[in-house]
C-alpha cells in the first residue's frame, strides 16, 4: 500500500523476530517476545542438525533456547557412522532441572533413540504440559541412516497425542500410518490427514522430498483448529545441495514462532520463506565435503549487526547501519508475499476480480486511516523538509482512496465492511501515532513505502518479462508500479528513519525494530486477506 500512487494497493513484510520485551512468567500457550524453548533431541557434532540446528533456529526465531539431549551422535555432512544413547534417567534430570526453574513456553522434540527415552519424555510432558509441543518423530536421517530403533516404534506413536504439531518427513509419515512412503503430493496429504485424525494433533505434511519445481507444505488437522482442514502454503524448491537439518530447523522454529504469534498458519507463513533463504545462501557457509548445512542467520545483516548489537557503543555510528538491520528484518516477508497466490495470480492475470475488488476494497479502508497517521507524523516531524514531505504524503492517500472509489469500486458490487485485517493494521498504526515518539511512528509507516516499492518494482518487471501480454486484467494497474515518483519518496522515508534510529536511544531503537516488524506483519496478511475472505464466503454454512 503506497501512500502517493494510485497503485498504491500493496503491502509490504515482517521476519522472524529477534526483539525482547517482557518477562512474565506462565506456561499458558500466550504469545510471548522473546519464548523460552526447550529442545529436547540428539546432537549433532558436525552443527548441522540436532540440538545444535535447534538452538540456531530458536535464536534466529526470536527465542531463547535450552536443551536437553537425548542421544550423542557421530556425524558429519557425510553421514552418520555412530550412535550413543545416554540412561533415561539422565535425561529426566534435565528435563527436570529445566522445568523446576525455568517456565517452558514451547518444547520441540526430535531423536528420541529407544522406547526408554520415550517413556522418559512421556512422563515428562504429562507432568508439565508445556503451552506448544511440536513433535518432530526422527526416524531415518535424510541420508537414509535409520536413528530409531524398530522396537520403539510403537513407543513414538503413543507419544504423538500429546504434541500440537507433528512434523515428519514422507518416510517417516508413511512409517507412522505403518504405509508405503507416498509417492505424490495429493497421496501425501491424504496420509496427513489420516494422521491427524488419529492423533488429535496438526501435521505439517511437508513436499521436500517429492520431485518438482514446487515445494509446497500443508497444515493439515481434521478437528477444527484451522480455517480448513488443509492449509497448504506453496513454495519454490530451492536446488541445493546443502539441507543437512532442514526438518530440526523447520521444527524448532515453529515451536519458537508459535509461542510468539499463537496461530500455526500464521506461524508456517512466518517460518516457511526464513527457510528457503537459509537454503538459498547455505553455499555462503562452506561447511563439509557432503551434504552441508542450512544457512539459519541469513536474514541478518552482516558484520555483526543485529538488534542485540544495537545496544553497543558505535553499532549505529554509520548513515545506512539501521536502515540495513530494517531492510534485513524484512526479507523473509518480502519473499513470503512473493509466494502468495494473490502476487502469483495478479502477475500471470489469473486472479480472481473479486478477490481483487476486495483488496482494493479494503485498501481504500486503509488509506483513510493512514492518511491520518501521515498527518500526525507531519506534526511531530522536527524538520520543516519532514513536515511537508508526510503532510503530502498524507494528501497523497485521501487522493489515491478517491481515485478507488471513482474508477474500480464505484463501478462493482464490493463488500466495502471493515475487514479484520484491515482493523488490526490501522489500529497499530494509530497506536504508534499515539505514542508520543516521533521515530517510533516513521518505523512503523515505513513498510508501506519500502516494501510495496520492492513488490511493485518486481511486478512491473516480470509484467514487462512476460511481453506487456495484450488482454491482461491488471495491465493498467501492473503499469502504474514502474513510479520514479514512489521511487523517491521511499528514498526519503527510508532516509527519514534511518537518521530517527541514528539518533535514538537503544531503547528507542528497539521500540522501532518492534513497530517495524509488526507492520510487515501486517503487510504479508493484507495480501492474503482477499484468499481467506473468499474461502470464508465459500465454506458452507455451520449444520445447526
């Protein structure tokens, strides 16, 4: 959504969270900053996967991990060659003196080894119940080393009830149905629903190992708990060779991303483009003759910037520094929103009008609302060059909301209600209006201009790519996106924040990264608000 073109109806990302805030002690499932989340699994001497692959993701979720092993492996990106499983009893000492001092937000559990290890883990779970539990049944390594004795097999099953999130591979879901390995997507998915019927639990069937160019996963859970009973969030398969603890780093970080945001699809879109990227630049590492590992710090900055290093002496001392840390927090929602259906089918001319309608429906919404944010921005701007330049930003939007209504909106039949989205956006936009600091604001209005300029940019390229195609739907819309105006005003509103953060305290700074990301949040929702709006008004109506 840019404030100054009348293309203006785009959106922009949020990443997986590094911030800190509050402390509060409860092991109810409640959306924590910064979760505390234990990992319980083998270790991986190599880094690569394991304990070691777990305690990276969680970091790089925003969490603060700890750990509890269960099994001591030798290995490299080469293979497995050794395994040694510790007593269970050891590992019921650390699982308790973790919970005996610590309040466990999130558990993930991988390699469990034998049917005492299980048992232990078990009776653990039972006595704790820790908020979120996302169970990863380690069965057979991706080398094809098998890490779970045969005889607790069955031990493994009777535990997947008591977690919230399954994750297997195809060959251990197949395993666990006591089936062959499914051969094709649709095939899988059908042994993810079995699945979660008879476990109560939500399986995350996962493409990585099937052929294609496409790598979608699905949320699948037969009770309720989604908005559909499968919930597939597509993808592209990265070609790499490096994957060694891919399935620990997805796990571990859903447990981390759902103990902050509380809602497994929202927590999948979140964790699932962190993911590609740190497949994409796992080369980057260098690390092994075999298969390597994933790259799990992709999305920060480098040479040590990070938002802990915000509070060091001289960490922001350079034009451009905070800006860099924002342009990093946002590149997982930046390729999030390239995944989603709505940017896919608007490109290529397949989507849906009403869908369409519907955004742009709600984009004009939205730009009332921000018009006045704008407007406050321009208030407590401390320049005159700043005063004018939101005030006419600000201007900007009533035009472009104008503009809506007299040459798409006036024309269709289009539910113009608030939409929830829409109402969360705005409300945490007017709630940093309000709070009475000037950079806290620019941080959070900055999305809509940095992040839209990125997916309009990309747009009109592959518009342009495609030969300008005659008859398309959006062309005129897919034109506008090439705006050296928005260009330059985006400039200025990444200058703008950048010398806010320059200036501020490292408490202020951290406020911003917090105001900056959740607006990306938000962003990545407004695009898929037009698909969940028509499933909703395609799901037939509740049997009384």
């Amino acid at each position: 959504m840019s404030p100054l073109s009348t293309a203006s109806v785009l959106p922009a990302p949020a990443a997986v969270s590094t911030s800190a805030v509050s402390d509060v002690d409860t092991n109810v499932a409640t959306s924590r900053n910064v979760p505390r989340v234990l990992a319980i699994a083998g270790s991986d001497p190599s880094g690569g996967a394991g304990i070691q692959a777990d305690l990276k993701s969680i970091a790089a979720s925003g969490g603060y991990g700890m750990a509890a092993i269960t099994a001591l492996t030798a290995q490299n990106t080469r293979g497995v060659s050794g395994v040694h499983v510790p007593p269970a009893s050891f590992l019921t000492a650390q699982l308790n003196a973790v919970s005996d001092d610590i309040s466990v937000d999130a558990v993930k559990i991988g390699m469990l080894g034998d049917e005492q290890v299980i048992t232990a883990v078990r009776s653990w779970l039972e006595k704790v119940r820790p908020g979120v539990v996302v169970l990863d049944p380690v069965m057979v390594a991706t080398s094809g080393d098998r890490l779970l004795q045969e005889s607790a097999e069955a031990a493994l099953r009777a535990l997947l009830p008591l977690a919230d999130l399954i994750t297997p591979n195809l060959a251990e879901l197949g395993m666990l149905l006591g089936e062959p390995e499914a051969a094709s997507w649709p095939e899988a998915l059908e042994q993810g629903k079995r699945l979660a019927a008879g476990t109560g639990a939500t399986v995350l069937v996962k493409g990585g190992h099937l052929d294609g160019d496409d790598c979608p996963d699905a949320l699948v859970n037969t009770g309720g708990l989604l908005s559909a009973d499968v919930v597939v969030v597509d993808g592209e398969r990265i070609q790499t060779r490096n994957s060694h603890g891919t399935g620990c780093s997805l796990s571990s970080a859903m447990a981390t991303v759902q103990a902050r945001l509380g809602d497994w699809e929202e927590s999948l879109r979140t964790v699932k483009p962190w993911l590609a990227g740190a497949l994409r630049t796992s080369g980057q590492l260098e690390v092994g003759s075999g298969n390597g590992p994933v790259n799990h710090f992709h999305h920060l900055p480098s040479g040590g910037l990070t938002s802990g290093g915000l509070t060091t002496a001289g960490a922001l001392q350079r034009e451009g520094a905070f800006a860099e840390l924002l342009r990093a927090e946002a590149a997982p929602d930046l390729e999030a929103i390239f995944g989603l259906g709505f940017i896919k089918g608007l490109t290529d001319g397949t989507l849906p009008e009403k869908e369409f309608a519907y955004y742009l429906a709600q984009d004009a919404i939205y730009l009332n609302g921000y018009s006045r944010v704008l407007a406050r921005a321009s208030a407590l701007a401390p320049t005159e060059s700043e005063q004018l330049f939101w005030a006419g930003s600000a201007q900007q939007c009533l035009e472009v909301e104008s503009e809506l209504h007299r040459s798409w909106l006036s024309t269709r039949s289009v539910q113009t209600e608030l939409g929830p989205v829409t109402k969360a956006y705005v409300d945490h936009l007017l709630a940093a209006s309000v709070s009475g600091s000037y950079a806290v604001l620019v941080a959070a209005v900055l999305p809509c201009f940095w992040l839209y300029a990125d997916v309009g940019e990309s747009l009109h390229a592959r518009y342009v790519a495609a030969g300008a195609p005659a008859g398309h739907p959006y062309a005129e819309w897919l034109r506008t996106y090439a705006d050296e105006d928005f260009a330059a005003a985006t400039r200025k509103a990444i200058g703008i924040t950048d010398a806010a953060g320059l200036a501020g305290s490292p408490a202020e700074r951290k406020a911003m990264l917090t105001a900056f990301r959740q607006s990306c949040r938000y962003e990545v929702e407004f695009f898929d608000a037009p698909r969940h709006h028509a499933d909703r008004e395609h799901r037939p109506d509740p049997v009384s």
